[in-house]
C-alpha cells in the first residue's frame, strides 16, 4: 500500500518538474533539508541497524568476537532445541490473543457510554485516558506486583469475597492473567479512537433505523459496527502490535527473570535476555527477526480480510 | 535574497549533520580528558547499593587527597544490568578503566583480550606482599594475572534467630546431613507456617550443587572445560529437593518468586538459607534487623571428612585493557586494595579483606567478628578454589536457577529439567 503511494508521488513528481517554477524548487530544496536529520537517523539509527541484525541471526555472535556465519542453524534451535522458546512464544501469543479483543472491547464499551453522556464528558474522557499515559511505565509495573502479591490489595479483596487464591505474581497460571489486566486498563488511546469515530457516524442512519423499528441492540450491529468497522481495524492492527511488543512490564513484574514458569517470559524479554544477558546476539536477532517476520503475517491477514467486513462510508460496492 | 535562502538551505544540512554526528560522537566521555594541570579522570564501575556507593565515595575522596590530579566518576549498578552493560561496553571497546569484577566473569572477558595483564604493576605499583597466597592467584586466568581480590568468603549457613524463637525448634547446630537439615527445615515449617517457613529450597543454588559435588570429590567443571558431573549426578541431586518439597521444609516458590529480590530469608519467610558469609549486612538490612540477629553455621554436607568448602574471592578489582591511563589505574587499584582507611570504611562490605594492611584497619564489629569467627570454625573443611569458571557460566548458571525455580513450582519434571540443563549447558560449551 505504501510503496504504490511512493510510486505514485514519483510519478507525479517526475512529471511536474519541467513546469516547475523557481520557488518551487528552491522549497523542495528546503524541504529535503529539513528532511537530512531524519533521513541520516532513520538510516544510520533504524534501517542500518536492522539490516544488520538480519545478517546476525545467520550467525553466532557473542560480541566478543566476530560473528561466525551459521546458516540456518539458530532458526533450527528455536524449534526443535529451544522449550524456552516455544513457551515463551505461548504466552505471548496466549497475552496478544485474549488480551487485544478484551482491551478493545473495553475501549468500546467506555467509549459508547461516553458517547452519550451530556456533561463532565471532558472530565471522563481524560480520567479514562490517565492509565493509557502512565500504564507502560516502571511505577505502574511495580504497582501491579505489590497489588498483585500475596496480602496485597487484590488478594485481601477477593478473600473479603471468600475467594483465597494468595497472591498472583507467583502463580504460574494467574501471571499471563494479570499481565491482560493491566493491559486492559490502559484502553484509553483505543478509547479515544472509538469515540473519535463514534462522532462520524451520521445521526440520520440511527433516525432511519429507529424509523424501521430497530431497537438499541439491532441499531448496534447493523449501523455502529459497520459504520465503525474502519476504526475497529485500525485499533485492532495498531493493539496487535503492541500487544507483541510489551517488555517494561513484564520485565520489571518478574525481575528479569521471566518467572513464574516462564509465564512471564514474554518473546521481547527472552530476546532481550538472551542478546543482553547470555551475549547470543546472532540468536537474539534471529528470535527478533521471527516476531517480525509473525506480526507481519498477521497483518497481511487482516489487510486481507479487511476487504470483506470492513465498510467505509459513502463507498461505493 | 536568493543567496540568503541558500545560505539558510545549507545551513540547515549542516546543522542536522552536525547534531548526527554529535549523537553518535564520545562528547560525554570524561575518560578522554586529560585536564587542564595533566589531571586524570578515571571511570570505576561497581554493582551494589547506596550503602555501597557512599563507602566508594569516601574511599575515593581519601584517594584524591593522595592523588589529587587523579578525579575518580564511579557508577554504581544491580547485579544484573552490571553486566548487561559491561558487555555491550565491552563490544564497543569502551570499558570503564577500574571495575569491581566477580570471579564468574574472569575468564569471559580475560580470555576475550577485555581486561589488562597486571604483571608490569605487580610488586611495584600494586603492592601484593599482603595479600593471602591462597586468594591471589584466584585473579589468575591460566597462569596470567588479571585481577586483584579484594576479599574472601566462604560458603556458610544463615539462620533468622528472632524468626527461630518464634517457631519453638531448637536452633540447627551446623554441619550434619542434607537429610538431616531438610527434616530439621520441615519441623520450624510446621510451627511457623503460613507467616512462615523452614527456609529457602537449597536445591535452587548452583552453590549448594557445587559443593555437594566437591564432597564427592566432583566438580561443575573439568580443567579442560568440560562438566564435571553427569546427568545421574544432577539428578540425585534435584530429586533432594523433590523430598524437601515434599517434607513441607521449603518456602513455596511461589511466595519465593513475590519476594524478589529479596531472598526468602531477607523477606522473612524462611528462617535458614545457605549464602556466602558476607551477606549478613544485606540479609540484615532486608529484615530490618541489626546484624546480630543473623548466627552463621556451618552448612550440612554430603560427606563429613570432605574439604568441600572453599575461600572465594568474594570480588576482584580489574583495569580494563582499553584504558587510557593504565599507570593512574593500578594506583587506584593498590589503593583499593591495600589501603588500611578502605578497610576501616568498607568493613566487610566486600567479603573479609584479602590484604593485611586493609585487614590492619578493619574496626572489628560483633558481626565481623562472628564471621572471623565462622571462618575459623570451618577451616577444615576448606579445600583448594575451583579454577576461574568456563566462559558462558553466568548462562548455565541462570539456567540452573531458572529450571530449579520451575521444579519448585512443578511446572517440570526432574527428568525434563536435567535434560534442559544439558542440552543448554552443551550449548554454551560448544
């Protein structure tokens, strides 16, 4: 999609530049100038670097000595060697599988019930946004541990309700959970997407649905969600990928160590771990190089499919 | 006019070169600096905590009073992100000039051509004659001299007293059976818990293995780097832990795994926990407690005549071999090392001191004085130091930790774990 819009604007370009006029040129001049310091960042910082880590994970690399080249020999490891891995890559799928639908239908939720409200809408909107701003920082990780910890705020409410579970940050199969928790409560920025689109949606498809006898439920699923379906897709592409990128979090709540059982291990921290800590650069990369080689298919896939359920207003089919 | 604009255009080019090659340029990198009177800034790292910083700081402070065109810019880390950094400086060929180093990393960064021969130092700038013959060659990597200890330690058994008192259970006399200390664990457990329990699962560290495979007159590694122990070894050895899992004598892993970083004993949850001696002051800041409250024994043993205990050098100081001022840091390091006012501020913050001279200013405490004495006590059983471990081990050993961790929370099996150990464990070693 993006490279038939730089196709286009070459075209484009290319043809205008005869008629150019003097200014013209001169501020297209300006423009790349003021373009240089990106350009030399995003080669020599972003693209470079990349590049290279594409090369590494053909290697072994231990930082100490020049990478040796390996073939296809991390990749092998990862599946048929490494169980670390495998369950590092379940739960993070497990996280970004039940973790993004419940976090956008939250966002949905909130950002319908603000779209009604009359007064103090400002005032709710900010409060609701707050979490979104502050959820991905160390603070907040170390929050969630004490709140989360045997005695902590959690475990003394639910044992209030008769529910004795201790604490959650040890239990292998209540740390995955906790992590959707606290991703969920940072919905503000796809909240705030909804209801940016919820404002679109033209009043008079609700009048003529409610004219047609449609109740609150039917005027939901047949005029709000497809006439939000573009945002829907947008929110669920831009949550995906950070779903996928989550690491402060968890590296904090486990102290680094991925633990209980691995449950906290998510892809970005064994990567992260295994550069960093084991110095295996040419494995860390080749693991890097997966996640992305993973979350571009899955976006493929919904760019795929977005054809058939997602409706933009006034287009024609 | 039209030449103002190109003047602004290139202008503008130049600056955003300029601001990359400033991001990228060393700017902020005082160990270039020779100042203006020949003065020398030398960086130094050390992994620890406040407490720590604030004795380096006067340490130095004493330093530049006896060298006052030498500036000392200390950083301070947690164990772990030390050496994340450490290695990423060590690719980039930019390690600080002095560091506090540990024994596991010698050879990784010795052998790799990181850290600088001392020889030309030894006996002239950095003063040896005091330090103990059996530490000073524990900064050797195959016969060359690459560290200097800075103290000693040895392996010993912690015991919460306050935290005993209320359990009831007569105090573990040191030394015995693993059997013996699981049962004596499984006794305190049943008076103390849920608040409670024996103490951390000794199985969890790498230590414990160590020295067990030493009374058997094993080893973690061969000379020639290879392992030493066999997967029968391994083995034998988890599946003590699945009988002290069982016996109830362990803190669960779960409320392990909440109480980090503070260990099981620091968080009060356990009341004996196998360490190196120098912890006391830690484990008693952890609880709260002054360091008396702490009493050292001797850990129990897998073979009661065996010389399974040994002097480790509980940190070394090194130069790294890209610095700049290589004269001014072995002065620093003969400072850190020999001089009588570090000992009276560090204490044994760093293990007890390997010189004599800075032994010479230790103001011997109640509790370094229960260390003195513990040591003391264990003297037979201290056998000859493992050689600097293989390259890789801080790897293997956080592999360990990780698998024991998950078989105290039975999320694997003895059998799976030691073949994830091996598997890993062959990786490293290539």
């Amino acid at each position: 999609m993006t490279e038939r819009a730089v196709r286009l604007g070459r075209r484009v370009s290319r043809s205008a530049r005869p008629h150019m006029s003097a200014l013209r040129k001169r501020e297209t001049k300006a423009g790349y100038a003021f373009l240089v310091p990106w350009l030399i960042g995003f080669f020599g910082l972003t693209l470079g670097p990349m590049l290279m880590s594409l090369y590494l994970a053909f290697t072994r690399y231990d930082l100490f000595s020049p990478p040796q080249w390996v073939g296809f020999a991390n990749f092998v490891r990862l599946f048929t060697a490494d169980k670390v891995f495998l369950r590092s890559a379940s739960v993070t799928l497990q996280y970004v599988a039940f973790g993004t639908p419940i976090k956008l239908m939250a966002a949905l939720a909130v950002a319908l019930m603000l779209n009604r409200i009359r007064r103090g809408s400002g005032f709710f909107r900010s409060a609701f946004y707050a979490p979104s701003l502050i959820g991905a920082s160390v603070s907040i990780a170390i929050v969630w541990r004490a709140m989360f910890s045997t005695n902590g705020p959690v475990d003394t409410a639910l044992s209030f309700f008769g529910i004795n579970i201790g604490g959650w940050v040890g239990k292998v199969n209540l740390a995955v959970p906790m992590m959707i928790l606290l991703g969920v409560w940072q919905f503000g920025a796809p909240m705030v997407i909804f209801l940016a689109g919820l404002k679109q949606i033209p009043q008079e498809l609700y009048e003529a649905a409610e004219m047609d006898g449609a109740g609150v439920v039917a005027q939901f699923r047949h005029v709000t969600v497809p006439m939000l379906s573009g945002v829907i897709f947008f929110n669920l592409l831009l949550e995906i990928v950070h779903a996928f990128q989550v690491f402060g979090s968890v590296f904090i709540i486990s102290n680094g160590t991925g633990s209980p059982g691995g449950r906290l291990n998510f892809i970005t921290l064994y990567l992260y771990k295994r550069g960093f800590a084991d110095g295996q650069m040419g494995y860390a990369s080749a693991i890097a190089w997966l996640v992305v080689v993973v979350v571009a298919v899955i976006a493929a896939v919904l760019f795929k499919s977005s054809g058939r359920w997602v409706h933009y207003y006034g287009e024609d089919r | 006019m039209r030449l103002r604009k190109k003047a602004a255009t290139l202008g503008c080019i130049g600056l955003g070169l300029l601001m990359a090659v400033s991001g990228c340029s060393p700017s902020n990198d005082p160990s270039d600096g020779l100042g203006p009177d020949g003065e020398v800034t030398l960086n130094f790292a050390f992994w620890g905590n406040d407490a720590r910083a604030q004795m380096y700081q006067q340490a130095f402070d004493a330093f530049t009073v006896e060298n006052p065109q030498i500036k000392v810019n200390a950083s301070l880390l947690s164990w772990a992100d030390y050496w994340d950094k450490r290695k990423i400086e060590a690719a980039g060929g930019n390690l600080p000039d002095v560091m506090q180093w540990d024994y596991q990393y010698m050879r990784e960064y010795a052998a790799n051509g990181k850290l600088l021969d001392l020889a030309p130092y030894l006996g002239s700038t950095i003063v040896t004659d005091g330090i103990s013959s059996s530490l000073l060659p524990t900064g050797e990597v195959d016969g060359t001299q690459f560290g200097i200890p800075i103290g000693g330690n040895t392996y010993a058994l912690f015991i919460n007293s306050a935290l005993l008192k209320d359990s009831g259970v007569d105090a573990y006399p040191g030394g015995g059976t693993w059997e013996q200390y699981t049962s004596w664990l499984a006794s305190v457990s049943s008076a103390l818990q849920p608040v409670a329990y024996g103490g951390a699962d000794w199985t969890r560290n790498l230590e414990n293995f160590q020295h067990w495979l030493r009374a058997q007159g094993k080893s973690l590694f061969t000379e020639d780097g290879k392992p030493g122990f066999t997967k029968e070894d391994l083995t034998a050895f988890w599946n003590l832990g699945v009988a002290l899992r069982e016996a109830g004598g362990a803190v669960p892993a779960d409320r392990a795994e909440e109480a980090l970083p503070k260990s099981p004993l620091g968080a009060g949850l356990g009341v004996a926990e196998t360490q190196w001696d120098n912890f006391s002051a830690s484990f008693a800041a952890d609880l709260g407690v002054d360091a008396t409250d702490l009493s050292i024994v001797a850990p129990p043993t897998a073979a009661a005549s065996a010389r399974d205990l040994y002097m480790k050098p509980s940190m070394l100081h090194v130069i790294a071999k890209n610095t700049k001022h290589p004269d001014q840091a072995a002065k620093l390091v003969d400072f850190l090392i020999n001089s009588p006012q570090v000992g009276e501020i560090f204490g044994t913050n760093r293990g007890l001191p390997a010189s004599q001279t800075q032994r010479d200013g230790l103001v011997v405490s109640a509790s370094i004085q229960a260390m003195i004495d513990y040591e003391a006590s264990v003297a037979f059983r201290i056998g000859e130091p493992p050689l600097a471990p293989v390259v890789g081990y801080g790897t293997i050993a956080t592999k360990y930790l990780s698998l024991s961790t998950d078989l105290g929370l039975g999320v694997v099996k003895v059998t799976d774990a030691v073949n994830q150990f091996f598997d890993e464990m062959n990786q490293v070693l290539g």
